[in-house]
C-alpha cells in the first residue's frame, strides 16, 4: 500500500511539474525583459587607485516574481582587457517592483584612461515554480564616457613673486619665487616651465626657465627662477608673466594631461629703488664769482662722482641760492646747469650760473647784516640709467660763508654733501 503511494505521489509531482514547466515555458516567451540601469560614481580617488561605487537599477514589469542573480560588473578597455571585477549577491524582484543592486570596487587603471572604458553587466534572470527554475541570460555593455568625472580636476594654482636685483647699462637681473599649491587629491608634475615676460606694450623683454614642480596630493612647493631682462622694461608700467608647461597628473595608476597657463601682473617698482645706491654718492659745488652791473654772477660747476657701473642722464638742473641772516631765509637767486652723462666710476663736471642781484645781497632783512652768514645753494635734477624714459629727481644742499666775496677766495668750495632723492 506505502509504495502504490510514493508511486502516485511521483506521478503527480511529475504532473505538476510538467504543467510548471510548461507555464514556466509559456511566461518565458511573454516574460518582459527587465530595466537596467547602470550608474557609476568615483566616491575616492588618489595617484594610486579610485574607489568606484557602481549601481545597478532593476525595474521588473511583469506580472510574476523574477528572479536577478550572478550578477557581474566588469570594466574593460576598448581592446578587451579587464581592469575591474565586482560580483554582487543576487535578490528576488517582486511583480512590478524594482530592486538596486550596489557595489564598490577599487580600481587601478594601469595606465590606462578611464575617460573611454566598457561597463559590462552579466547575470541571469528568470523565474522559479515549484523544482523548476528557467533563467535567461543577461549582458548588457555600456560605453561609460567618465570624462564628467574628471572634469573637477583643478590644475596647480600658482602665487609669483618677483624681485629685481643688479642692474647693468642693458640689463636687470631678475628672481621669480613660485609657490605652487595642489589642492587635489593625487599628485601633479609640471615639467619644461618657461616664463615669458612682456610690457605692457605686448613687446618680449625677456624669459626664464623654472625647474620641475613636483607636487603630492594637497601640498604645497616653493621654487625659484633667475634670469635677466631688458632695461627698457623698466619704462614700463607693469610687466606681464606668463608661466607655461607640461602638467600631468598621476590618476588612480595612470596619467592625464592638464591644461596649464598661468598669467600674473608685476607692477614695475620706482627707478630709486632699484639702484645700488642714491645716485651719485657725493658731489661737490666750486663756484667763481664776478661782478657786473646788476649784481653778482657765479660760474659754478658740480662735480659728481658716479662709483657705479651704470652712465646716468641728468636734465632739469636747477640752482636755487638763499642768504641765510640767523633763523632768516630767503632766495637771492636762480639758474640752470646744461643736462649731461655722468659717466660709468667716473667724476664728471657739470657748469652753469646764476645770478644774485645787489639788491638782494646788499639789503638785509630787518635786524640782520649787511653780509649773510651763509648762502645755501640747492640743486636739485631729474635722473635716470641711460637709456631709460623715467627720470626721478635728486638733489643736494651745500652752505658758503661770507669770505666768498674775498678774492683769495673766490674758488672756495661748500662741504662734500650726498646727493639725495
């Protein structure tokens, strides 16, 4: 009697599951296929590797519970090779229901760019009753432009300091401190950097190489140029650097070019404050008097020492002459003295005159002497390196007592002063 059962039993298990099979068989050929939708997002990165989330969206428009498992992310090359594998558990979606399925996988790319690779999903899907389950296979390729994902890559930034240092007749020796910032989170090199300098004419006045920049993620590095520009520079208003170069950055194992160009305004500094030294360093004024009808007339010459290696223009000479009476001042006379070259470590001789009437010299101011205590001569004088259009003016200050006027000395001369812009 037990075995006629089991007999039965089997029969109508047999039956069942040929009906099953059947209907299993039926649903497949009306069985729509799933949605998929496939996101990938890169949630880390750095010069070795990127962690990359995939996401994959399964949206079951049937009737009946399907079943998504086996499933497989693959990236590959366009030339077939896998840099990436990621399997991720499988899960029952109810009728007209979606499920997402997430991953994370590390990935180097080994040299190569990611900006054009494969997704491929594989897996299977199908549908269970009773001891029969059908599957079908899934694959779907997805070409996954990822350009977007880098597209928030920020080449270095860069702060330029400059400073001009020895001046020669035809040129200025130039430093340029870069301090170079990386604030992403892999490493950047920039290579063969050239600056080129130009006026604010657009002419070239010179250029300088910069050694390599070799920048770790979030860091900073400093590097210093020198080279040399045009004198004419400095008649300049201001003088634009821009700094070119080959910048790479190292990307989760392989390299992407950056476009790099970095443009910086410097304004040029007065012309004082480049030279060596307040120029000249000393100057003396010989003066010979002689008197005519309207007063007394001085031929005087400044001798001006140039101890450095640059020739300076001087025009716009001026002599300015005050009696001094105690705490009085006031001027008894003016003149000019011919503009010239001061010569290279050389002492060069300057004339002029001037005249102070008699009136002003012979008619003191109420309670002084009928001869001042002193005259004050000033002179004062635009100067600039030969070759240059921007002057900045000098001048200098030196006292004579009242034995001028004697004739034995008539070629005295006032005190060794600095001539001072």
């Amino acid at each position: 009697m037990r075995k006629k059962t089991v007999t039965i039993l089997i029969v109508i298990s047999t039956v069942i599951n040929i009906f099953a099979a059947a209907f299993i068989f039926l649903d497949l050929q009306v069985m729509q296929a799933p949605d998929t939708a496939i996101s990938m997002e890169i949630v880390e990165i750095n010069s070795k590797e990127a962690v990359i989330e995939s996401k994959i969206d399964i949206d079951n428009p049937n009737s009946f519970e399907i079943i998504v498992r086996d499933l497989v992310i693959s990236l590959t090359t366009p030339k077939g090779d896998e840099i990436s594998s990621l399997r991720i558990e499988g899960k029952k979606i109810p009728a007209n229901n979606n499920k997402t399925f997430v991953g994370t996988s590390v990935v180097n790319y080994g040299g190569y760019s990611p900006e054009k690779l494969v997704s491929k999903v594989s897996g299977v899907v199908g549908m269970k009753v009773g001891f029969i389950e059908k599957t079908l296979p899934i694959s779907v390729e997805i070409v996954s432009d990822m350009e977007e994902m880098f597209s928030n890559i920020a080449p270095p930034s860069m702060n330029i300091q400059t400073s001009f240092d020895e001046i020669t007749q035809k040129n200025v020796n130039i430093t340029v401190e870069i301090e170079s910032h990386n604030p992403n989170a892999f490493d950047i090199v920039v290579e063969d950097i050239f600056i080129d300098m130009k006026n604010d004419t657009g002419v070239s006045v010179g250029n300088l190489p910069i050694p390599k920049i070799a920048l770790t993620a979030n860091s900073k590095v400093t590097v210093n140029g020198s080279g040399i520009i045009l004198i004419e520079a400095l008649n300049a208003k201001f003088i634009l650097i821009n700094i070119s170069g080959n910048a790479s950055a190292t990307i989760a194992g392989f390299e992407k070019t950056l476009p790099f160009n970095v443009e910086s305004k410097v304004t040029i500094p007065d012309l004082e404050t480049l030279l060596p030294s307040k120029v000249p360093t000393d100057a003396v004024i010989r003066s010979d008097y002689s008197a005519s009808i309207s007063g007394f007339i001085s031929d005087i010459t400044l001798e001006a020492h140039n101890p450095h290696n640059i020739e300076y223009n001087v025009k716009d000479i001026t002599i300015e002459v005050y009696r001094i009476d105690k705490n009085t001042k006031r001027k008894v006379g003016e003149g000019t003295i011919e503009p010239g070259v001061l010569k290279a470590n050389n002492i060069t001789a300057l004339k002029g005159s001037f005249q102070i009437p008699y009136r002003k010299m012979f008619i003191p101011p109420l309670g002084g002497r009928f001869i001042p205590e002193w005259l004050e001569i000033t002179i004062r004088a635009n100067v600039t390196i030969k070759g240059l259009n921007n002057y900045f003016w000098v001048g200098m200050v030196a006292y004579q007592d009242f034995h001028l006027f004697r004739k034995d000395r008539a070629y005295d001369s006032p005190k060794i002063v600095e001539w001072n812009p």
